[in-house]
C-alpha cells in the first residue's frame, strides 16, 4: 500500500465507527439532527438559490410573478369587500376599517408567507425524490430551503407593503415593531413545524397536498385578515372567542397589524397580544421540535416510499 | 489485517409493496390492507466487513439485493434490522447528476452538485477549473444543462463526483461513461482513488469490470451473499448461477410449449488431453498441443449440425473459438452416440486457469446443448509472461 494509503488508514483507525444514516433515538437524536443541518448549511444556501433561480427562469417577467399573486389579491379584495361589501372606512361609514388597502396587504403578506411555506414544504420531498432516493443529506434541507426561498417573496412584498406605508404617510415607528419581531418569529417557527411534519406524512399518504391546498384557502378566512378583529370580538364570546385566539396565526396576523397598520393604531386589538404572542411563540418552537423529532422518524423509509 | 471501514452486522432489509397509495383507497381497503401488502426480504442476515483501502465489488443478479446493500451502507435507507457502521467520510454515487436542476446553469449546477456530495464551497471554488477541465465541456459550462447531449451531462456529473474526497466511494454502475476516451479517464481516476487508499464499493454488471478493479467480490443472491472472495471465484460462482438460470429457463420455456421438440442431442462429456473423465483438471504446459473429445448422445437422428469448442478463461473470455463450421467440415448424419476430437496445434495459452466450453448447435442456428464449463486445463507457463497468451520472446538492443 502506498504511503498515502496508509496515512489513510491510520487516520481511520483511530476514528470511531459510525452508525450509517441518522440516529433514531427520539431524544438523543436532537443535537445529532441539528449539528448535521448545521453542516449542510451551503447546500441548503445553494438549494434556496435553485429554488429561487429555477422558478421563474424561463418567464420573462421573473421575479415580478411572484408579486403578481399578491396583489392581484390585493386589488381584489380591496375592491370587492372593501368598496362593495363595505369594510372600509369611509366618511360616510365611520364603522369601516380605516386604512383598508394597507390593513388587507399586511394580512396578506403574512397569509402569503405562511402559506408559501406550508404548501411548498410539503410537496418538497416527494418533489426532490430523485435526490432523495440517490444521495443522503439531512432531508430537513428540502422543506427549509422552500422556507429560505419563501423568505426572501416575503422579503419583497415587505418592502412594498412599507413602501405603501411610506407614500400613506403612515410609515411605522418606534416600539411597534416589536411586535412585528415577535410575530414574525412565531410566524416562521410555527410554519416550519406544520411543513415539516407534512413534508414528511405526504410522503405516505400524498393525498396531503391537495388537501393542504383546501385548507389553506379555508383557514384563511379563520385569521382576521380580509375582516377585522373588531367585527369578530363582537360576534362570538367565551370559549369560541379563546378558541379563535388559540390560532397562532390568528395572533401573528394580528401582531402584524398592530406593527405595520399605523392607521388602525385606534382600532379594538386583544389586550393581551403581546402575551399571547409569547405562550404561541413558546408553544411554536416545542411544536418544531416535536415535528422535527417525528419528521427524523419518518425520514428513515423515505427512499423506498418514493 | 486493514482498519475495518465498513461493519456490516446481521442485516436484514425488508420491503413492503403496498399497492394502493392513496387515501381513497386505503378506507376502501381499510379491512383488507394486509391482502394489499406484499413483502419480501431484499437482505437476509448480511454480515460483511470492508477494510480501508479495499476495492470491494458487488455482484448479482438483477434484484438480488445489491443496490440495497449499497444504499444501507450510504444510509439512505434504514435496515429493519442489524446494523451498519463506518468509518469517515462516505460519498455516494449512485446516480450521476442526481441533484441536477434543468433550468440551471451547468456551472450553478457544479457547485449544487458537489455541496450535495459534501464538498465545501471553498473547495469547490478550489476545484471548479479542474472539474470542468475533467469534463471537457467548458464552452458550454454556462448554458442551461436542459440543452446538454446526454453525454455531456454525465461527464459534467462524473467530473464533479470524481473530485470529491471521499474515504469510502460507494459507485453504482456509473463507472465509465461517456466515449471511449473519456472512460479511461474515469477509470484512470478511480485507480488513482485506489493507490490513494480509498475505499471503494462498487456494483455493476460488468464483470470483467469486478475481474478488473477488484481485489474482492461478494456474489449477492435473493438476499444472501452467496461467495465473498476473489473476484475469480466469486465470478465463477455466478457464473454458473446464470448459467443454472439459464437451464431452468429453457427447461420452462420447453415444458410451457408442449409443441416444442424435446432436445434432439446431448452432449455427454468433454475432456482434454486423454482424461477420461472431466472431472479432474488437467495440466498442460504453455505449447502443447491440446486433444479435446466430446461425447455426442443424440435423441434422435440429427442431421444437420455443428459441433463447437472454446476456452475460455476463469473470468469467462473466450481466447479461443472454433466449431466444424469454420474448419469447414460437412457433418455426417448421426444416428448413435459418438466421440469427436478437435487437435489444437499450437495453442500458445499462457499461465493460469482455463475451462473448456463445448456447443452442438443446429443447422438453423438453434442451439441443441451446451456445456459451458465441461472440462477445466491448468496451463502451467514458464513464468516469462504474464497474460492469456504465451510467445517466445526475447529482448535485445535492435
């Protein structure tokens, strides 16, 4: 053997064997599971770039398709529910909501975000099969990079929602955008935890994502985001009310409001958010870990379910 | 005795087929699921133990479990039972261009494909010219690998996979690809992996590829691993489970056509040199002449036929071939058993193990009977050369 060879060799002797593949144990495995994405995280940086690059490489609008849905919602809403059906504040309706294109784009952007993540999360793994059947990588890479790619969508509708914001002359300051933060955060966590236990259960039963399409569009209409909270405090009481707020996005479209919707700084919000926004915050990062924990579970059949 | 790199222990990998996937049909079948379930051990108590620095082939049968050994040591798959262990950096591969996006660039498809083999930025940054040096395509490295021949795409693929630094290289029938030229550069490159020490896990169905490489083969066999050892032994194993499979498989298709004529002649035997018996192995020296009889048995009368013999080596090529076709022999009808001989004058074998291969084909080309592996020859040399064929030679200043 050559000498290089058997540098080789002594330099193996004195590693450990290794188990090939992830480690099952449900606790034990955490800090494994993390160091190894840790490890990845230039693949998951070049995935987020394909994922970005390949959508819309061919279309010669690129980039703006991506707004394109956003706003087409905006200007639908806008006209049918705050015109029409007459949810904005006017001066002839005081009862309306006032600000309204900046109160639907703020919900929207947030829906949009938890959505994008959701929906493409869960397609991820049977989407990148072929990667998944042939080499091994963590496979949280897939779900996170749809999340890293739906990050940066939500990165520009942010700027034109704070541009909006700017020529309303509504601009939002100060101590408001620590709710933005804290919303913002329970938005991604709690995202993250829903794409990733379906990422992984669509990959047995892949009827999950057309349902998850359902009920996203379902679910939307649950968050105060095309009426406000207001109206809802002054429909339903008691435990439906709790019920209501027990929805974590219902709290971040609410703390998004209460950061970016300068105009409605007026207006009914629940006393408590900021609390509430915590227990969800808290709530969001052990439901990632759980989800991770079964995500991990699953993964190891994955390559002969596909 | 080499580090163990790759542990091996008590393996066993079962698949479940379940033919329905989706909701609808699982409440349909809710009761019945198990009718719906179907499954088979692709991997029954495998134990194997690979040392750094061995080049280990494995061999089998389509679906005899290789590729799964294969993907259970890669970890993409779990075993249900068993474990395997290692030792350093492993990389993969099991498909050339796996992770290759179609609407990308062929140098953003670089750097993807090698940061999923594990390799760094840095390094690829480090490596990029080489690589797409390797695969000679670099006026077209910025062009959407959707519009790559499909050999250009694999040697882009190959490139980036034969720069990883891997201490053990799991490779699934992607070794040489591309044109001829190409393919020895990959075949260049993996021994260079190999007198640096690497170890190296292959399968393929190329066996003169295992013969090649290979300083051991594990033949794989519906789970099991049949013969671990030389390659030379290993392919002679499997050698003659093709050729048994093959046998069955004429024996069915002749039991499933009641119509088809049952063999019209055997061969009996066949020896070498004046053995009676094939059983034995025979010793010859480089330049003598070889005396091969064979036994004739016909069923019935069989007119129109031609006889033929060949040697071939223990990795199964044929250095020599004839038949009474080709020596130009008009066959006489033949109505009894009867012993033919062929005389090769001046056979000039080299060294090492060969076994002689007889056919009795008829007139319209059908084959009646073969013996692949009727009689076996060992060719002692005089240690002068190396190779299938002997030569008087000499070397002097010209």
């Amino acid at each position: 053997m050559t000498t290089e060879g058997l540098s080789r060799a002594e330099r193996l002797a004195a590693e450990p064997l290794r188990p090939a593949g992830p480690r099952s144990g449900f606790f034990t495995g955490t800090w494994r599971s993390m160091t190894d994405l840790s490890s990845h995280r230039e693949l998951l940086d070049l995935l987020v770039r394909r994922e970005l690059k390949a959508r819309y490489k061919d279309s010669v609008l690129g980039f703006f398709w991506s707004l394109a849905k956003p706003l087409a919602m905006l200007l639908v809403y806008y006209v049918a529910i705050g015109k029409f059906l007459g949810a904005e504040q006017t001066p002839g309706r005081p009862t309306g909501i006032p600000g309204f294109a900046i109160f639907i784009f703020t919900g929207l952007t947030a829906w949009q975000l938890f959505s994008d993540i959701v929906v493409g999360s869960t397609g991820s793994i049977v989407a990148n099969s072929g990667l998944v059947k042939k080499v091994y990588v963590p496979r949280e890479v897939y779900p996170l990079s749809v999340v890293g790619a739906a990050l940066f969508n939500f990165a520009i509708q942010m700027v034109i929602l704070l541009g909006a914001t700017v020529l309303m002359g509504d601009f939002p300051t100060g101590r408001r955008w620590a709710y933005f933060v804290l919303a913002f955060a329970v938005l991604v966590v709690w995202s993250t935890a829903v794409g990733l236990l379906l990422a992984a259960v669509n990959v047995y039963l892949r009827d999950v994502q057309y349902l998850i399409e359902i009920l996203i569009m379902i679910f939307m209409w649950a968050s105060p985001i095309l009426y406000a909270w207001k109206f809802v405090e002054g429909t339903v009481r008691g435990f439906w009310l709790d019920l209501y707020l027990a929805n974590p996005m219902t709290l971040v479209v609410l703390g998004f409001q209460r950061a970016l919707w300068v105009a409605g700084s007026g207006e009914l919000f629940p006393g408590n958010l900021a609390q509430l926004l915590l227990i969800a915050l808290a709530v969001s990062v052990l439901a990632l870990w759980v989800c991770q924990r079964v995500f991990a579970r699953l993964q190891s059949n994955f390559a002969q379910e596909l | 005795m080499s580090v163990p790199v790759i542990e091996i222990a008590d393996v066993s990998k079962r698949f479940v087929i379940r033919k329905e996937k989706s909701l609808k049909e699982r409440i349909v079948n809710f009761g019945r699921s198990n009718l719906h379930k179907d499954d088979f051990w692709a991997l029954k108590d495998v134990n194997v133990t690979i040392g750094s620095g061995s080049t280990v082939g494995l061999i089998g049968p389509n679906g005899s479990g290789k590729s799964t050994l294969l993907k259970l040591i890669g970890g993409i798959i779990q075993p249900n039972s068993g474990s395997v262990r290692l030792r350093g950096r492993l990389a993969a591969l099991l498909e050339l261009g796996a992770g290759f996006h179609p609407d990308l660039t062929g140098r953003e498809n670089v750097y993807l494909n090698a940061s999923i083999l594990g390799i760094s930025r840095a390094q690829t940054n480090r490596y990029f010219d080489a690589i797409v040096d390797f695969s000679g395509i670099e006026p077209f490295i910025d062009t959407q690998v959707k519009f790559y021949s499909s050999g250009m795409y694999v040697r882009l693929a190959f490139s980036v996979a034969v720069h990883v630094d891997p201490d053990i290289l799991l490779v699934d029938e992607v070794l040489a690809v591309g044109d001829e030229p190409f393919q020895r550069k990959c075949m260049d490159r993996i021994r260079g992996f190999q007198h640096e020490g690497r170890t190296i896990v292959l399968v393929t169905h190329a066996l003169d590829q295992v013969a090649d490489l290979c300083d051991r083969a594990l033949v794989l066999e519906h789970g099991h691993v049949v013969a671990d050892g030389e390659p030379q032994h290993a392919l002679r194993v499997l050698r003659a489970d093709f050729e048994s499979a093959r046998q069955n498989e004429i024996e069915r298709a002749q039991a499933r056509s009641s119509t088809a004529p049952a063999p019209a002649a055997r061969i009996a035997w066949a020896t070498v040199g004046g053995e009676t018996s094939g059983e034995q192995t025979v010793s010859v020296r480089s330049f003598d002449p070889l005396r091969v009889r064979v036994h004739i048995e016909p069923e019935q009368p069989l007119k129109d036929w031609v006889l033929g013999i060949g040697v071939q080596t223990a990795m199964g090529t044929t250095v020599f071939g004839t038949n009474t076709q080709l020596l130009g022999i008009d066959t006489p009808p033949l109505e009894e058993p009867a012993t033919f001989e062929f005389v090769l004058r001046d056979l000039n074998l080299g060294e090492g193990l060969y076994t002689i291969r007889a056919d009795l084909v008829g007139g319209d080309g059908h084959e009646i009977h073969r013996l692949p592996e009727a009689a076996s020859l060992q060719v002692h040399g005089d240690g002068r050369s190396q190779g299938s064929i002997a030569a008087n030679s000499s070397f002097a200043r010209a």
